[in-house]
C-alpha cells in the first residue's frame, strides 16, 4: 500500500545537521525504496518553501521530481474544507494543508506518514488513517 508523506517528515529527513537517526527517516527510506510514497503538489510547495538558499532549493526540488504528485480534484478540496470545517467546530485548528492531506489521503484510501500530533487531535473527528514506522530503534 502507497503512503502519503507529510512535509514534517520530508524535512526531518532532509535536514542537512540531523545528527540522530529517526524511526520516520528511517520508514521513509524504507518506503522510497519500496515506491511506496506519495506527494502532493502542496506538500512539495510547502516543503521547498522552507528553503532559503538558491542551490539547496534545486537540489532538492531536483530530488523531489522523482515522486509525481498526485491529481487533486474538486472533491478533495471539498472534502478538505469540511474537515476543517467539522475539526473546527470541535475545537481543533489545523492548517488547510493539514486537511487537504486528510481528504486526499481519505478518498484514495492511504495513511499517512507524519511526525505531526495534530493529526491525532483530528482522528477523534474524521477518518484520519497513520502510518507508523515499523520499527521505533
């Protein structure tokens, strides 16, 4: 099963001063090896825009074309805003990426990779399914 991996994770395992081997790298390299991952067009943005120097941002855009984003569709962002809208009326505040990765990973059935605790505050509200790492070394 493919997975989709949220920009905590893609920046977690880019970091050029990570000095600690994470379980989410890890599960990320296992998962690339695997072709197992997903992207979408505003994860990709959201991650190339933490970016501050001209050449780090083409290598890595460079390194990210590998992974095709996914097609969004209307339903996506529809489904994105009610579950902004739903989580919100609970009173849980996430970004609209947060949601549009919830609606695009809920309608193609995927999990998600993320070291974000957020996205267990919105699974008491909407179907929010987690990939974890299979091993936590």
């Amino acid at each position: 099963m493919k997975v989709l991996v949220d920009t905590s994770v893609w920046s977690l395992a880019l970091r050029r001063n990570r000095s600690v081997e994470d379980s989410f790298v890890r599960e990320l390299r296992e998962l690339v090896a695997e072709l197992r991952v997903e992207m979408i067009g505003p994860v990709r943005q959201e991650f190339l825009s933490k970016v501050r120097s001209d050449q780090d941002f083409s290598i890595l855009r460079e390194h990210l074309r590998v992974f095709p984003d996914l097609i969004l569709e209307s339903a996506d962002y529809e489904l994105a805003a009610e579950f902004f809208n739903r989580c919100r009326t609970n009173g849980i505040q996430g970004s609209n990426t947060d949601f549009l990765i919830c609606a695009v990973a809920e309608r193609r059935r995927l999990p998600i990779l993320t070291t974000e605790r957020d996205f267990q505050l919105y699974q008491r509200h909407i179907p929010v399914r987690l990939h974890q790492p299979r091993s936590s070394e």
